[in-house]
C-alpha cells in the first residue's frame, strides 16, 4: 500500500453509497492482500480516511470501497464499467478479498489488457520547446512605460512546454510524454527528431509531436500565432523497406497513403489548437491561421507534427503578453485543449481521421 487516493474518489465512494448492502450467510473463500496483488498483477493505492482503494494494473485500474464481510457493492473499472461484487473488508487489521471479487476483477482486466492489443490509441506525445542553450531563437527588445523589456524566444517556449507536458502527464498518466529539452540546453534539429523517431510503439499506437516557437519579423505591426505542417507535395521515408522487403512494389503505394494519414491528422491537430487560442484569447491576440511549410522537425519526424508560433517577439503587444505568467499559462491550456481534443478524436473513431 502507498500514496492517498485523489478526493475525486470520494464522488465514486459516495455515488454507489445507494446500494442497499447485502450480506451472505455463508462468506465466501477469500484472499490476503499480497495473494490478491499476486493473481491479479497488480499494485494497491489505498485512503484509509475513506476506506476505498484502486487496484492497478498496467493501464487499468479497479476502484472499490469496502464494506462489511459478505457485503455487496460497487466496483468500477478505468471510470467506465460497474461490477456489483462481493466488497473487500477488513479483518484483524488486515485487508480480505473475497474470491468473486478477485476472480471477476482479473477477468476484467484481462479483458481490459486484449482490447488495448487492438485498439488505437495515442500512446506517446513529444513536446519540443524550441531552441536552448547557446541558441537563443529570436529575441525581441521593446521600452514599456519606460522599463526595458526583452524576450527570448528559447525562454519562452521552455515554460509553456513545461507547462503543457505537466497537463498532459495528469491527464494522460498511461501515455508517455517526452520533453526534448527539460533545460537551456541545445538539442540539435536532429536530436530532438531522433528522440521522437525512436520511441517504440506497438502496431496500434500513434505518437505526435508538437514542437513549439516564437515568431519575429522585420515588420514590428506583425503580431500573432499560427500553426504550421508539412505541405501535402512534400514526402518522406515512412515506411520500413525491411518489414516489406518482400514485395517492395508496394512500398511506394503505402507510403504515399501513410504520408497523406499523417497530413490530415496534422491538420487536425492544428486546427484544434487554433480553436482553443481563439477561445483563450478572443481580439487580444490575432490568428495568422493554418499554414504549409517544410520546416526541419515537421519534414523529418515520422508521424503527425506541427510547428506552433506562439506570437511575435518582435511585436511590443505580443511580447507584453509573452512576459505575462498567466497568458504563458494560457497558451499552455490552449495547446493542452487541442491536443487533448485530437487525441479524443483519434481514439474514439478508432484511429481514422475525416480529411
């Protein structure tokens, strides 16, 4: 046992409270805590105060109260399917499962476990602050009500991404989000295209990567965001020669279908993310739109990526926003937003994506 359970429990404890109990005359055959653990593969998070627990294995996860010996209540499964079981209870100080209880709850994760083998998901999302270390990106110099202000681009987009990758870890604990940079340091372009290109997946799992900048410009009125993907007339290597070696006729054929995959998905996401700005920012900040380009990251990362500008170092309004904590905090909700709308998206029609 470690670690309190999150409050949000409670809401469950208290939502299955209506059940009337029901008692068995004659208690079934039970388990100790460690047999329990060791049938089902699991670890335990327990909250005395509440007397609840969640069961975890893998990516999924059996909630449960518990009660007394041969009660009956309800059990949930990865906040989405009710058992009504035996409830485990408490004897001697000790925690006792009883074996319907165990027996159904394995089933259920076992059953869990076969539909994550086919079902599409998005099992890894890389965020890139753009630039670092001796590589500063743009940097903007403006005097506001008489004080100095610069903005550098590297600075910038570390705490956003920063902050994003901490949303996304609390939303997404099974997912695997990868900084390329956690520091001022200085990834080459290369680098930060390897460390998305190496992560490993599973057949029906997806990555995206999200690399993000500051923008500056000759024309100090240009002000805004924008987000930018690959053009649909550029092309790259996706597919694996080696795992159709055998009839490398087709290669081309799928490569040009993964690629257009990967383009529309692309577009997705960006517009997602544009939504989300708009809501965040209404007139305050300007939308520059969805835009095609063959930057580096984009052309050379094997999945769907954007480039995201966050606004103009150049321009005084964006950078006065692009200073302030709580637009910083905004921008990292709006990327948020779109990523998590996208990866619903994804996941709900079972990986296909309307053009």
């Amino acid at each position: 046992m470690k670690g309190a359970l999150p409050l949000s429990l409670a809401v469950f404890c208290a939502a299955v409270l209506w059940a009337a109990p029901l008692y068995a005359q004659n208690p079934e055959k039970s388990y100790s805590l460690d047999e329990t653990l060791r049938e089902l593969g699991s670890s335990l998070r327990w909250d005395p105060f509440l007397s609840a627990g969640i069961l975890s294995a893998g990516d999924h996860r059996l909630s449960f109260y518990t009660g007394a010996p041969g009660e009956q209540g309800l059990v949930l499964l990865d906040g989405r399917e009710l058992f009504n079981l035996a409830l485990p209870y408490r004897e001697g100080g000790s925690l006792r499962f009883p074996n319907s209880f165990v027996q159904t709850g394995k089933q259920a994760l076992s059953r869990a476990a076969a539909e994550d083998s086919v079902r599409f998901r998005v099992a890894a999302i890389i965020v890139d602050p753009g630039h670092g270390g001796k590589d500063p990106g743009a940097v903007g110099t403006h005097v506001i009500g008489g004080k100095t202000l610069k903005s550098v681009e590297k600075d910038i987009t570390l705490t956003v991404s920063k902050k994003l990758a901490a949303l996304l870890q609390s939303a997404y604990p099974e997912k695997r989000v990868l900084l390329t940079r956690d520091g001022d340091t200085y990834p080459t372009l290369e680098d930060r295209v390897n460390i998305a290109n190496t992560v490993s997946l599973k057949d029906n799992e997806a990555i995206i990567y999200i690399s993000i900048h500051a923008n500056a410009s000759l024309n100090k009125t240009a002000r805004g965001y924008e987000v930018w993907y690959l053009p649909p007339e550029a092309r790259r290597e996706l597919i694996d020669r080696d795992k159709y070696a055998d009839a490398a006729e087709v290669i081309p054929i799928l490569n040009a279908m993964l690629e257009e995959e990967f383009i529309s998905e692309s577009t997705r996401i960006g517009r997602f993310i544009l939504d989300r700005f708009r809501e965040a920012f209404g007139n305050r900040l300007p939308s520059r739109g969805l835009k095609a380009e063959n930057w580096y990251v984009v052309r050379n990362a094997r999945m769907p990526a954007v480039l995201v500008e966050l606004g103009f170092v150049s321009n005084p309004e964006d950078a006065v926003l692009m200073a302030d904590p709580e637009y910083l905090k905004l921008f990292s909700e709006g990327l948020y937003k779109g990523i998590a709308d996208f990866v619903a998206e994804f996941e709900q029609s079972g990986g296909y994506i309307a053009p």
